[in-house]
C-alpha cells in the first residue's frame, strides 16, 4: 500500500483542529475527512468518524494495525508541516 496523493486543507479558525486532509491509496482509493490535531503531547491526526446512536463516535475507516497508523500519520504530518512552510513562504513574498 502506498500514499499516492496527500492534499491538505487548513482550518481557518482557531483552535485544537488545524487541518482536514484526503489521502489517495495506490492512485485508486480515497479518504476524506482525516483530521489534523493539536493534542497536549503533539500534533496527531484523528480518521474520520461518525456520531453512533449512543453519542460515542466511531471511527468509518482506519487502519488495522498500529504500524499502518504511524506510516500514514508521518506521512500527513509531514505534508501539513510542508503545506505550513509553503504558507508561509506565500506570505513573506507578499510583503
């Protein structure tokens, strides 16, 4: 399985939530909605999820083992650290 796209969106208010992402694997599966967070121990990302009957929220898609989780979020964390950079950079050439 490879990560053949990351596409980055940032969130424009402030708070713990910093980015929403997409991911394409092997150039023919997507998903949507991978959210980017700013936890108290570092930036994480959280799989998307929906609300269960019971209030809990469940995850719709995620990997299956701990292993598969840490390559994808390296992957995207290092994305958003780029797209940040790249922001950045916009912002500085404007002035």
């Amino acid at each position: 399985m490879q990560i053949t796209d990351v596409r980055v969106r940032k969130v424009a208010k402030e708070g713990k939530l910093k980015a929403v992402v997409s991911i394409t694997i092997d150039d023919e599966f997507v998903v949507h909605d991978i959210k980017v967070i700013e936890g108290e121990k570092g930036m994480f990302i959280a799989m998307p999820s929906k609300k269960s009957l019971d209030g809990e929220y469940r995850d719709i898609a995620h990997p299956i083992n701990s292993g598969t989780r840490e390559r994808i979020q390296t992957i995207i964390l290092n994305r958003y650290e780029e797209a940040m950079e790249e922001e950045d950079e916009a912002v500085a050439d404007e002035m």
